[in-house]
C-alpha cells in the first residue's frame, strides 16, 4: 500500500495583519504629517515677519543742537537717496545720499526761533520726515580768531573777538604756558610777538573770549638765524659775500640803478651753500649798492653802500 507522507518546512504561516493595528500606523502618519506641514507653516511666518519688518524699517535721524549750530545725524540699514531740509524761510537744500547709510549735516542756526522741516528717503522710496523748534539766545556764541604771521625771525600773534577779548594763552611744546589778559585800550584784539625757538618747534596758541568762546590753534616753526651780508671793495670791484648757518636760497642787489639776482628765472631752487662772494664791477664815480639775501627759511637780510670809484 503507498503511503503519503507528509513533510513540514517548521516555518509558520504569516497572517494577515489585524485592522486595529493597520489603524495604528496610519494614525502615526496623520499625526507626522500634521507636524511637517505646521513647522513648515510656522517658519514661512517668521522668515515673512522678518522680510515685513526689513521692508518696514525707515531712516532713523537724530537732531542735536549745539550751540547756534543743529547736528544732524541720519542712520539706516539701507542707503540713503536724499535728505531734504528747509530752515525758516531759506530756500529748500537737498542733500544727495550717494549710496551712503550715514550722513552727517551742520546747520548753522539764527538767533530767536528756528523752525527745520526734514525728509529722508532712501532708495526704496521709504522716508521719514521731521518737524522741529530750536531756539537761540542772543549773546556772544562766535569764538576768537588767531592769525599767525611769521615776519623777520618773529612771530606775531594775533587773536580777534567780534565782541571782546579775554585773554590768550601761549607756550612752546610742553613747556609752561604763558598768559596775557586784553588791555582796556584794546578789547577786541590781543597781540603779541615771539621770537621763534631754534631747531624745529611747536607754538600752541589759546584764544579765549569775554563769554567763554575758545579757540586754539598749533603752528610748527624752524627757528633760523638771518643770513648775513658783508660788503667790501677792491681796488674797482665790489666784493659782495654772504654766509648763512643753513643754506642761502638767492642773492639779489641793485647796483647804480641794475638789478641782478641768483636765480633771475626765479625757479625758486636753493643755492645749496652756506657761503658766497659775488664780485662786480665799479663805476667811475659814486656808485650806490643795496644788497637782499634770503635763506631757506625764508628769513631775509638786507644791506645798503655807498662806494666811490676815481
């Protein structure tokens, strides 16, 4: 009799799977799905917030009065097209950005009341404007002027008021100052001459007011000594010699109503010599010389004869 054997491979049959737990996982899915599309939403806001609040941003302008003068100060993340201002009833002044995103302005203010329109924009069409009062009181708000004039190895200091002059102060590098107070006869004007230092040296020079107006103003100057000039004759010659403890920049003279000079294309180059003879020829008769040497420190001398020929 055939028998049928029957075999097994001892693996389990899979069964489907249960409709609660295909449930389950579809659930899942929803639910991170959900939480894509809302960070994605969420983030689509800020980042739109954040280009809403760039595109919103306008110039900022900071005003600041300082004595009769306004400050103004225009800040932006963008550049500025143009600022536009009107003082009183002064004719409108624009000013041009040229890609900058800060500018700074001084308006110069009127005694009394002033009243200032200004509107920035910038290249966007953004814009601001402002609206503002400042008011000046009568008085003395103008400082001192100083004039410094270098004549002849000396300086001369000159220090003016429109008003009235306190005093001024004046010292060399670091050395103690020295003051000198306005005199009665003299209120708006104070002067005074130095003799300048040898070697090379900064003058500082304060000018203060009768209100408090103050000014300073520094110079560097080279002190030199004047060139020097010796005249003599020989026998029909004149015999002009010129030294100088630095360098002799040109030599001029007249002789008997004949001008001559060193550099008589005046190209303004230095002789590069400390020392130097000239030797002319004299005239029958009286003969009248006068005689200017300068040196490169733009000092000058100047010297006069007289010299008989027979």
């Amino acid at each position: 009799m055939n028998q049928i054997l029957s075999t097994s491979s001892g693996k389990k049959n899979k069964e489907p799977l249960g409709i609660q737990t295909i449930t389950r996982i579809f659930a899942i899915i929803l639910l991170l799905f959900g939480i894509i599309l809302i960070g994605q939403g969420s983030w689509a806001m800020f980042t739109g917030e954040e280009e809403d609040k760039k595109q919103t941003t306008v110039p900022v302008v900071q005003m600041i009065q300082e004595g009769n003068n306004l400050k103004v100060t225009v800040q932006h993340n963008r550049a500025i097209d143009r600022i536009v201002y009107k003082l009183n009833d002064a004719q409108e002044i624009t000013l041009q950005g040229r890609g900058r995103m800060q500018i700074e302005e001084i308006i110069p203010l009127e005694i009394g009341e002033n009243s200032i329109y200004l509107t920035v924009s910038d290249l966007t069409g953004k814009e601001v404007s402002y609206n503002q009062s400042y008011f000046v009181e009568e008085g003395d708000t103008i400082a001192p002027e100083i004039e410094l004039i270098l004549e002849d190895g000396k300086i001369k200091i000159s220090a003016k008021d429109e008003t009235q002059m306190a005093y001024i102060l004046y010292y060399w590098n670091n050395e103690d100052e020295t003051r000198l107070d306005v005199r009665e006869e003299s209120p708006k004007l104070i002067e005074e001459r130095l003799t300048v230092l040898k070697g090379e040296n900064t003058l500082t020079v304060v000018a203060v007011d009768a209100t408090g107006n103050e000014t300073t103003k520094n110079q560097v100057y080279k002190g030199a000594k004047k060139p020097e000039i010796s005249l003599s004759r020989e026998e029909d010659e004149l015999i002009i010699k010129v030294t100088d403890e630095e360098n002799i920049q040109k030599v001029e003279f007249t002789l008997n109503g004949v001008f001559y000079s060193t550099d008589a294309n005046n190209t303004g180059t230095a002789l590069n010599m400390k020392e130097i003879e000239i030797r002319q020829k004299l005239n029958t008769g009286t003969n009248t010389i006068t005689v200017k040497a300068y040196n490169v420190s733009g000092l000058t001398q100047e010297g006069t004869g007289e010299v008989t020929v027979e």
